[in-house]
C-alpha cells in the first residue's frame, strides 16, 4: 500500500519559474563572455530573474511553504 503524497502546487510553480529565470540568466551570462554587453532593458531583466531566484530562496528558508496559503490561490493536492 502506497501513502499518498500532498504537494504544494505553489512551490512546483514558483520552482518552475526558477528554472525558467536561471536559463535566463545563463543565456545572459554566456552573451557577456561572448563580448555581448546587455542593454537596459536586458539589465533590468537580469535583475528581476536574479531577485526573483534570491527572494525564493528567502522565502523556502523562513517556511513560506510550511503555511497556508494566506491568499487561497492554491490548493494542495494529492498524488496516489
């Protein structure tokens, strides 16, 4: 018998769009070892992947995830 798994569906999001912000960041990245220099705007989008990943990371270090979700945009649920 397999003990069901309750997953928060904010964290699975919210770690997806870190994935999606650190492939930004490498793309960037690699364009400045290239000799590329961002404009602003790319600047301005490089820090807001940067922030994002920083206040995630804040965010699963204070238990963020361990609290209901204050707002009920999400529901956990789960896997059989």
């Amino acid at each position: 018998m397999t003990i069901p798994k309750v997953i928060d569906k904010r964290e699975i999001w919210l770690d997806g769009l870190s994935l999606q912000a650190a492939d930004v960041l490498k793309k960037f990245q690699k364009r400045q070892v290239n000799g590329i220099t961002p404009t602003n705007t790319e600047t301005n989008i490089i820090d807001l992947c940067g922030g994002y990943l920083y206040l995630l990371e804040l965010a699963k270090e204070h238990g963020l995830f361990e609290s209901d979700d204050p707002f009920n945009l999400f529901e956990k649920e789960t896997l059989h």
